[in-house]
C-alpha cells in the first residue's frame, strides 16, 4: 500500500498541532470579544454595579496589551492557552487514537490465537499500513497454523494406518515361523504351504514399505524429476504386455485401442511406467469379475491421455472424490485381501501432478474410467 504524503501520520500530527493553534486563538479572541461586549454593558447593566466602572471595555483591553500585564496575568494566560490548545489537539486526534488502540487490540487477538478477525484498513497513512501488513500477517499465520495442523493429522494418519497395515501380514508371517519352528510333525507339503504364505505375506510387507518410500518419493513438493521425450504409443504396448500374466491369473481379457501417430510428451519413463502400472493393477484388481480391461490412448486437445478401463464394480460419486487420497480404499474394510495399501491412486496422482498432468476417475453402468493427461510436446504438429 503506498501511503499519501497529505495523509501521512506526520503530516497529519502538524496538522492537527495547527488546528489546535488556531481553534485555541478563535476561542480566545470570542472570549475577549464577549468580555469586551459585557464591559460596555451591551449584555447587562450590571457591570457599573459590580465592577464599579464605567465600562468601557478596559478588562479585555488589558490582556490584549500584553504590557499592562504583570507576570502572574501571563502566566495565567499562557496556561489557559495551553490547557486548551491540548485539549483541541486531544478532540481532533481522537479519531486517530481510536484507530490505534483497534490495531493493538487486533494484535492482542492475534497473540491469543484468534486469527479469524481483520483488522479495519482505514485511511491511507502509514497505520493503515501497519494494519494492511497485519492482516496479511494475520492470514499467512492463519494458513500456516493450519498447514501445521493438518500435517500433524496427516503424520498421526500415516502413523495409524501403517501400523495397522504392517501389523497385518507381519503377524501372519510371525505366526507360521512359530509354526514351522515349533511343529517337528509337518510334513512337506504342509511346511511348503506355510512356507508360502510366509512368503506372499513378506511381499505384502515389501510391496507397503515400497509405496510408502515412493509416496514421499514423490510428492511434487519434494522433488524434480529429469525429462526426456517419449511417444506413449511405443511406450505402452511393452507396459500391457508386462501385465499378461495378471491377465490370465485373473481371468481377464484385456483389449487395447491405441491412437494412430506418435504420442510425444516431455517425461520420465520410470516414474510414468509407475504410475499407468498402478492404474493397471487398480484395474485388475477391482475390476476381475467384469472380465474385460480396456486400455486406450489418444489426443484430448494439447494433452496425450492413457486411459483403463474395467467393467468390475460401479464406485459410487462419493468414493469417486476421495479415491486419490490416500489410504482411501473404496472397500469399507482395511483388510489387505486385494493386496491394496490405499497409496497406489495417490502415488500416480503425484506422479502425474509432477508432469503437470491432469488424473480422474468416473464410474457408472458403462465401466469403470481411470484416465491420466500429460501435456503433448508440440501439440499442433
């Protein structure tokens, strides 16, 4: 805010020093004026009585020439003066001190935590500066505290649900070597059979802890990634190829529609092989009893986009709005029967968000959508 040099705080303490001046002159010479109309008895005939003269306004005379005054009548004038030019200065400048004493109780407020009241910007001064500069003060504290919090929430969050899900497989796997360690009578087949759900639980394990590095891995805030271009349509077909065994382990038919032409994008290739993977594994997960996964590619304006499509169950509209929070499952349950851990959307979520990419989902009687944009290198070639 720039401040008005005739609105200054400066300018306007001489102003009011000068009003004070002339209000105590003005009020001084209307009392010398009345006292000089009572002595000449224009008021009342009873000056000669009580003052015995003749009343021909020597009195005001008198304090107007300074000189037939003795020092006690000067002193008592100055004062008078004085007293009353502080008391114009006082009337004038209340405005003024009201405005102060709100930005100091705004500051006290601030101090007790209540961030949630502006202080009034009045004027164009240099206190209207100040309190401009405390409210923005004000809201990045607000916005601060608040990011505080929620990453307070979100600490004790991950806290939570980490533990929950490495409690899961962990005990399994502790539970089956006291088994294994304990029973001399099994038999082979019986100890190969612990043996791999041992085995399926510690890749449960792996699999938490790998998305947990990788979600804070790549949060966009956190990290920059080296770019290289790369058309998605030789990209993909190795990516789906890499998925056939889960095709055929769960029954699934997955069909591809691939835009004709190269799709070039400025990108990393692990971290997009990353992302659609999870996309692909999320499809093949929650969408085995449809039977048909779907993947395309193809031109959205300036952006190549993947998209999968599965045909399992519909999501509804309001776990549509958190599927890329994290830990979010659709399933009510956090139960790791899907081998989920609720980061794979996030983690892709990020990803993309690092490609300045664009991610959604929708969900309804014609399958189950889950498409990613990325921004085409030279779009209208």
């Amino acid at each position: 805010m720039k401040v008005n040099q005739y609105r200054s705080f400066r300018f306007r303490i001489v102003l009011y020093m000068f009003l004070s001046v002339l209000a105590t002159i003005i009020t001084e010479a209307v009392l010398f004026f009345l006292i000089y109309v009572y002595e000449n008895e224009m008021s009342t005939g009873r000056y000669r009585e009580i003052w015995g003269t003749s009343g021909n306004g020597k009195v005001a005379s008198s304090i107007l020439a300074l000189g037939n005054l003795n020092g006690f009548d000067i002193a008592v004038l100055l004062f008078f003066s004085v007293l009353l030019m502080i008391l114009y200065f006082v009337l004038f400048s209340h405005g003024f001190v009201v405005y102060v004493r709100e930005i100091i109780q705004g500051i006290e407020k601030m101090k007790n935590g209540n961030f949630s009241e502006e202080i009034p910007v009045r004027g164009n001064d240099e206190f209207s500066e100040i309190a401009d500069s405390i409210n923005e003060m004000r809201r990045n504290l607000g916005e601060t505290l608040a990011q505080q919090k929620m990453v307070e929430q979100t600490k004790d969050e991950l806290v939570t649900n980490v533990a929950h899900d490495l409690r899961t497989p962990l005990t399994s796997i502790l539970g089956y070597l006291d088994l294994l360690q304990q029973k001399d009578d099994l038999t082979e087949e019986q100890q190969q059979k612990y043996l791999g759900i041992v085995t399926s639980k510690a890749r449960q394990l792996e699999t938490l802890i790998k998305d947990l590095f990788d979600y804070t891995r790549y949060d966009k805030d956190k990290v920059k990634i080296k770019k290289e271009i790369l058309d998605l349509n030789l990209f993909m077909p190795q990516l789906v190829d890499e998925f056939y065994p889960s095709f055929m382990e769960n029954h699934l038919k997955c069909v591809t529609h691939f835009c004709e032409g190269p799709l070039n994008i400025e990108g990393n290739g692990e971290l997009l092989a990353r992302a659609i993977g999870n996309l692909m594994s999320n499809a093949i997960k929650y969408g085995a009893d449809g039977k048909l996964l779907e993947v395309y590619t193809g031109r959205l304006s300036d952006y190549a986009f993947v998209a999968v499509v599965n045909y399992g169950r519909v999501i509804p509209p309001e776990d549509l709005e958190k599927i890329f929070d994290k830990f979010y499952r659709v399933e009510n349950s956090r139960s790791l029967k899907t081998g989920g851990t609720g980061l794979g959307l996030t983690i892709a979520k990020n990803i993309v968000t690092l490609h300045d990419g664009n991610i959604w989902a929708m969900s309804g009687d014609n399958g189950t959508r889950f498409q990613m944009e990325i921004p085409l290198v030279n779009p209208l070639t």
